[in-house]
C-alpha cells in the first residue's frame, strides 16, 4: 500500500504546481464556462457578458417546499466565501438572489437554470430537479467554491441558461459491505460526491460469504460476531437498522434511493456460519475471509429457505421506502439450473409481496418471474440471448458490464487496488461505451440506466473508495444523465481536467489519470 500512498502524493504534488507557479500579475481564473458541466447538460445556451456576481448581500429564495434544499445550497456556499448567504422567503423583495422555484416542465428530475447579472433563477417542476439545479450552480461558481476555508477573490458565475433533465431514470453506484464493511460516515462520504455528479440510486450489497452487513431481528446471529469476517478478516460490521434507516434518510436528502442488496441463492456462506439449517446437511461451514466464488448455496428444498428468505425480504422492504429490492442471484454455480429456476419462481414474487419491485443480476432472467423485475446485466460480451429474451417478455435492464462499468477493476497493471478479471478499465474505457447499444437485443426503452458497482475485496477504507470510483464514476454517470448527442471524449476529458482541483480541494484522492491533461 506503500506506492500507492506515495503515488498519491506525488499526483497531489503534481497538481498544486502549476498554481503556486502562476505569475501574481495574471488575471484572476475566469468563471467556469456554461458548457463545462459534469455531466453535460442537455442543452446550454451562454449569454456573453451577463455574468451574475456573488457577493456579501447575496440571498438564497425559496418556497417553502424548496427551504431544505435552499438551506443546503447555503451551507455549501458559505465556507469558500464566508458569506452570510441567509436563506429567505420567496416572496421578500430586494437583495441580489439566487433563487429557488418550483413550477414549469422538465419532469421530476429536469430543471432550468438561468444566470442573468440581477439573479440566478433554478426552476424546476419537482423539488429533485431543484436539487440537480444546485449541483450545476455549484459547478458552475470558480472552483475555490470548494475550500474549505475562506478564499478572497471574486466570486462570479457566467450568464446564460441551461436546460437540463436527465437520459436516463435511474443512475446508480454500487458499494459492497459485505466483503469489507464500511462505515455509515463513509456511505455518507460517498453519497455527498456521487450526488454531485446527479447520480440517484445507491445500490448496498449488504450480505456474501465473507459477511451480513444487516440487522435481521428474526434471524438474529445472522450480525453476532460483528456480521463475519470480511476479506482477510479485515472488513467486520454491520448495520443496525437505525444505522441502516439514518443512511436512507442522509440519502433522501440528496435525491439519492438507497437500494438493499441480499445476495442468493450464491454468496451466503456468512448466513449460514450464523445458521447451519440453511445449508442441506445442516453442518455449519467455516467462516471464509478468501475472495473465492459460486461455492455456497442456499438449500433449494428446505422449508426453512423460504422461511429465512421471506423474513429477511419483509424485514428490508419495511426499512426501505425506494421502490427496488436487490436479491442478488449472481455466480450461483452450487445452485443445479433447476433449483435456481425453482428458487427464483418463488423468491421473485415474493419481493412483490412486500410492495417492491424485484430488482436482480443478470442471471435471474433465467425465471420467467424476472418479466416484471429488473435485471442488472453485468457481463463482459455484448451479446447475452437469456436476458434479451426477457427483455422481449417485459423485463427491464440497468446496464453494468463489467468491462466498462464495474469501477473495483484496476485502471491499469500498476494500480496497487482493484481486480482485473474484467480487464483494465482506464476512463476513457469507462466512458467510450453507450447503453442503449452495447448489449444485443437489449435497447431504450428496456434500458432504465447504469450503475457503477464497486466491490471490497481490496477496498479497506475512504480513500481507497475514492481512487477507485474518481474520475470513472463521474465518466459512468454522464452516460446515464447526458444525451447521447452529447458523449464525446474530448470535451469529457477536458471538462474532468478542469474538475480535478475541485476533487484536490474536497480532499478526495482521486486516480489521476495519464489520459486527462489536469489543470
Ligand atoms: C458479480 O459481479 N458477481 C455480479
């Protein structure tokens, strides 16, 4: 781990150069470009010289349903500034504004975004695209905006109008807990920079062989013992279902779902350390800390499956108010194609039961119950016949190739993190792909979106989470937001090069990558 510390530095070094050696009579950084958002908008228009400034008497304006959003918008203006920034009704008079309005088109999610040098108007039909207005704004404000402490300097934001909603519905992150736990205040960490990016759904995978990161009340030893081991034995914990409810909230408050993942019938040597009845012969494995797969499963002909299942799926859907359930069902090589079949003929249904919308890996299209689920398709071929059929039966499909989207695999052969039985993925590897497209059979309006999962098996704490997921995740989630007739490497990687400082500031120890020219 030693390298990749140094690495780190000496990229963090690398950045900070060209800064210190910017002759003091250069004009100040201009505000960054309309056109320089991430990820790119659908539709900007820039009016030369209109530029809003942001100054000591500057308020923030909104109704009442907007307040909350307002109010964080404020909280994030204020440390880069020191700025009072108060948070003001709507309908009070005077002061240069930012302004928060609720109303018009774009769908939940669209908004309007409009500078002029009087105000700065976001405008939205619902309060998420209020939301996605800020995240812009904040981009769109020179990057000190994100330091920590107090930078003098003009604080200006050019004018125009943008005009945004998103491609795609869903556009999700993945972080495994099972094969290494990570903390609340670290899920936390991550929802705060993937919402930057406009990415809505958090995908949790909550349980494998190595661990059950979940509190179960009914099937209580499922969490004694910290939960498992981990990978290496260095990833125990779990989540008590405050814990677990504190997070969705944190969440909410984003416009970001949380998704619960309970893998089976595969990966759940954990469940059964904690209970031997869940295995067919009823003995207890040993507890695994290696990162072998498709050795475990669930008995298909026992009672006591179905039991455990429907009360873990009950439990989960009560602490879930997002409309997904993930139930795994991935690499279950010690399941018969028959029993799996068997299995997911009754476990599909039974997330229905518990009022969700049954969502699985790829390989649950095998059951003709998947028809009304959502699959997430997470193989390397650009070709897969079961899940195209499904796809022609109904199912839906959030696209996650692994050799493109899943951002655990190494950028490339001296990444001292990461796997690589993907392949490398370097960015522009996780950007030069389109989802309607990649996957025979498999196009709009089937296709609801992407999602990045990131595995633990190498992870251990926040900093490795960062390395791994920026710049690829900002690169997955401008597929899933941006139009199509937007996607274009030049302009991305020029846009990533601009945004690194902002990262550098935050404190996110992002991989700088030898493809992007960062400034
Ligand atoms: C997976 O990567 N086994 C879904």
């Amino acid at each position: 781990m030693a390298n990749h510390v140094i690495s780190r530095a000496l990229a963090a070094a690398a950045l900070t150069l060209p800064l210190v050696a910017t002759p003091a009579t250069a004009a100040p950084p201009q505000a960054p470009a309309l056109s320089s958002v991430i990820p790119a908008p659908a539709q900007v228009t820039p009016a030369p010289g209109a530029t809003f400034r942001l100054t000591a008497l500057t308020a923030v304006k909104a109704a009442p349903a907007a307040r909350k959003i307002a109010e964080q918008l404020a909280r994030e203006l204020r440390p880069a500034t020191g700025y009072a920034l108060p948070v003001l009704p709507a309908t009070l008079p005077g002061l240069p504004t930012i302004s928060l309005q609720l109303g018009g088109t774009g769908g939940r999610e669209g908004y309007t975004l409009t500078v002029t040098p009087k105000q700065v108007t976001i405008r939205a039909a619902a309060p998420a695209g209020l939301y996605n207005g800020t995240r812009t704004l904040l981009q769109l404000l020179p990057k000190e905006i994100d330091s920590r402490t107090v930078v003098r300097r003009a604080w200006t934001i050019n004018g125009g109008t943008i005009k945004d909603l998103p491609r795609y519905a869903y556009r999700g992150a993945m972080l495994d807990l099972a094969r290494h736990f990570h903390t609340p205040a670290e899920v936390k960490a991550y929802i705060d920079e993937i919402s930057r990016f406009k990415v809505n759904y958090l995908h949790l995978h909550l349980t494998d062989d190595q661990g059950w990161r979940i509190r179960i009340d009914s099937w209580p030893r499922l969490t004694a013992g910290d939960g498992g081991p981990g990978v290496d034995g260095e990833g125990p914990g779990f989540l008590t279902k405050a814990e677990y409810s504190d997070i969705v909230r944190y969440a909410a408050a984003r416009y970001v779902t949380i998704v619960p993942e309970v893998d089976m019938p595969g990966h759940v040597n954990a469940a059964q350390v904690a209970y031997p009845e869940l295995t067919c012969d009823g003995v207890a494995p040993p507890p695994r800390t290696d990162t072998e797969v498709g050795y475990s499963s669930l008995c298909i002909s026992s009672e006591t499956t179905y039991r455990f299942v429907e009360d873990v799926i009950r439990e989960l859907a009560a602490l879930t108010p997002g409309p997904y359930l993930h139930i795994g069902g991935d690499e279950a090589h010690a399941t018969s194609e028959a029993d799996y079949v068997t299995f997911q003929n009754r476990v599909l249904p039974l997330v229905k039961k518990y009022g969700k919308t049954a969502y699985g890996w790829n390989e649950i299209t095998k059951s003709p119950a998947a028809a009304t689920a959502v699959a997430q398709f997470w193989g390397t071929t650009t070709t897969n016949p079961t899940l195209a059929a499904a796809v022609a039966n109904g199912t839906k499909v959030v696209m996650s190739p692994a050799n493109k989207a899943y951002i655990d695999q190494k950028y490339d052969p001296s990444t001292p993190i990461g796997l690589s039985w993907a392949g490398y993925i370097e960015v522009r590897d996780a950007y030069g792909w389109d989802p309607a497209t990649h996957l025979a059979g498999v196009t709009d309006p089937a296709v609801i979106g992407v999602e990045a999962p990131l595995w633990s098996e190498t992870l251990r704490d926040l900093d490795d989470i960062e390395f791994l997921a920026f710049p690829r995740l900002p690169a997955i989630a401008e597929l899933g937001w941006s139009p199509a007739a937007t996607h274009d490497w030049d302009s991305f990687s020029a846009r990533l090069g601009a945004y690194g400082p902002r990262w550098t500031l935050r404190g996110i120890d992002f991989y700088p990558s030898p493809q992007v020219d960062w400034q």
